[in-house]
C-alpha cells in the first residue's frame, strides 16, 4: 500500500502523482476480497522518523487509510519490518524487501519503476497482487473461505 502524503509534502511531479494514483487503483477492493478470505492485513510503516510529529504522523496515516477504505486489523508504526513476524509482506522499496529477504522473509515486490533490478514474486497491480497472496497462503497451508458470512458478493460496505 502506498504510503499517505508525509506531513511536510515534499515536491512531486506529474509522472510520480500518476505512478501514486495507479497503484491504489482498486487497493481497496482487492484488500476487502482478501480480508473477507481470512487474510488477516496488517499495516507497516515507518511514518515516525520525524521527532515531535508523531501523533500527526499517526492521524494522517489513519485518516487516509479510512478515506482510501483500506481495510486492516493492525498498523504498526516501526522502521524494522521484520520484527513484525508476518507470514508474508508486500513492498514496492528495494531497502525493505532486500532487508525482509535477509532475514528469511517472503516479499511480493509490488511493482515500481525503482525496483525492476530485484528478482522474486512480483505483482504488477492489485489483482495480481491477491493472486500470489491466495497462492501463497494456500501453499503455507492457511484455509482460505471464499466470502465472510453475512456479506453478499458485491454488498457496499464502504
């Protein structure tokens, strides 16, 4: 998931503001169908890198999270990912998913035009993203339901 605007915008071009708007493009869809198949989604981000912001920090995250409709049951404010202890991350910075395979994690690499020299699961949109994670639970040995009790395909939750 990319990542909100930092509380001081840094400049942004064009082409970057498009790249941004691409890669939410159906995030929210996808992570619902995720959830309701018992994906349990948890949220790293390493906003707190600024002394005496980080309650923006935290509400800035959260708001967007909650405008974009992105579903979660965690976050986690932390710079060190693999601390976390997930069963698989996705990540579009080469630092984090160079850091997260050296320490014996699986990544999706989501992605980006700063990351085609790295080599491994790749996913080039959402769905595809939702793919390689059903894949990947699945072969983890994790029971994937087909859609959450009490939710018909297509309801509007949002």
């Amino acid at each position: 998931i990319r990542r909100p605007p930092r509380s001081t915008p840094k400049p942004s071009s064009a082409a970057s503001d498009v790249y941004k708007r691409q890669a939410m493009d159906r995030a929210a869809e996808v992570l619902w169908r995720l959830s309701d198949a018992g994906v349990w989604i948890r949220i790293i981000t390493h906003r707190l890198y600024v002394n005496w912001t980080h309650a923006k920090a935290v509400v800035d995250t959260v708001e967007w999270l909650d405008e974009a409709k992105i579903p979660y049951r965690d976050i986690c404010f932390l710079g060190d990912k693999p601390q976390v202890g997930a069963h698989l991350y996705i990540d579009d910075a080469p630092h984090n998913i160079e850091a997260l395979e050296a320490t014996g994690n699986k990544v999706i690499i989501f992605d980006a035009p700063y990351n085609q020299s790295l080599s491994g699961l790749r996913a080039h949109d959402w769905e595809s993203c939702e793919h390689l994670i059903l894949d990947e639970a699945t072969k983890m040995g994790f029971e994937i339901q087909s859609q959450l009790p009490g939710f018909e395909e297509g309801s509007d939750r949002f």
